[in-house]
C-alpha cells in the first residue's frame, strides 16, 4: 500500500524465532502477574508468553511496565504517540498494531496517529511536537540538548520528565524484544504500519 515501507532485509525476521510458552506450563506467580494481558478472547498477548520463557525475568519487567503504561504521568494521548513514534521507528510491527488500539481507544483518531508516527507533526499541539522531538533525541542520541531540555523543563514536572525517560527505555526495549525474537502481529495490522518521513520530507 502507498505510504508502507518494507520491512529492512536480513535485519527483521520473518517468523518467530522463539514461540511463546504454553500458559499451562507457566507457575503460578507468573499466571497471576499476567492476570491483566490478555486479550478479549482471555489469552495472554504473544510478546509477554513469548518472555514467559524467562518467568522470574518477566515478573519483575511487568511491575515496570505496569507502571509506565498504566501509572505514567503524561497525558495518555500524548504517550501513546511516543510509544507509535518508536514503534514506527523500529518497523516494529507487533508494538504498532497493539498500540494503535490503544490509542484509538484513547480518542486519537488514525489522522493524529499516522502524523505522530510518520514525522509529519505540524497539526500537534505544543507539547506533543516537543514530546516527539525528545523521544528522537533520546532514540538518535540517548539524550536531549539544552534547547530541549528547558522546552520539556518549562511544559512539565520532573515526574513528567522522567516518565518521558522511561516511556522511550521501555518501548524502545520492546521493540529490541519484538524484532529480534520475531514476535508476530496477532492477526491483521489494525492500521499498516507507515513509511517515517526524514526531516527534509517532514518540513
């Protein structure tokens, strides 16, 4: 379709390359830590049974993850483009299809998705062109200048800040997951997943 890219050759697997864990084999704790990650059918999204394969490792990640996705102190819309930023960054197809969801669940329409995603930020609001900006900063850079710095220092608070930090580490750590043990999208991409635009594209 006009706008995708494909995926980068011999970089991506084109299958998984760890299967998820059965859930009967699963301990306990591990069953009750993913209580909350399923999907409507009551099945545990792919990318956490696929990490079940290191269970201690998995339980002590969701308490992050819990917090970052369901505890963060940005504006949920705002996050959510940061988190489809990455993912369309990466080409990481399974993080794009679930978060899409998410964040049509979240009152963005596809329009705000595919411009936060693809670069094209001119129709955002203050605080989401400066948000993006940071998480390519952080993903090019693993930091930000001074310049933008003090922009995020003068829109928010220090727990903001920090939760801009640990939104970029988490999903960006997802996606390292998802394109190196070839996680896969769980039936149909809910929006396909777009071409980024350099910045000479996106001015």
């Amino acid at each position: 379709m006009p706008g995708e890219e494909p995926e980068k050759a011999g970089v991506l697997p084109d299958k998984a390359r760890l299967l998820p864990v059965a859930e009967g084999t699963l301990d306990e704790r591990t069953l009750a830590s993913l209580a909350p990650y399923r999907d409507q059918d009551g099945r545990i999204y792919t990318i956490w049974a696929t990490l079940a394969h290191h269970e201690d490792a998995l339980r002590r990640f969701l308490v992050f993850g819990n917090h970052v996705l369901g505890k963060n102190t940005l504006p949920l819309k705002s996050r959510e483009l940061m988190i489809l930023r990455i993912a369309a960054r990466a080409r990481a197809a399974y993080e794009w299809d679930q978060h899409v969801r998410i964040a049509r669940r979240a009152g963005l329409t596809d329009e705000e998705i595919l411009a936060g995603a693809t670069g094209a930020w001119d129709g955002l609001d203050e605080l989401d062109r400066a948000l993006l900006t940071a998480t390519d900063s952080l993903l090019d850079h693993q930091g930000v200048d001074d310049e933008l710095w003090y922009g995020l220092k003068d829109r928010l608070s220090v727990e903001q800040i920090i939760d801009v930090l640990y939104t970029v580490g988490q999903y960006l750590t997802i996606a390292t997951v998802i394109n190196t043990l070839g996680v896969q999208v769980e039936g149909d991409l809910a929006l396909p997943l777009p071409r980024v635009l350099d910045q000479k594209e996106a001015a």
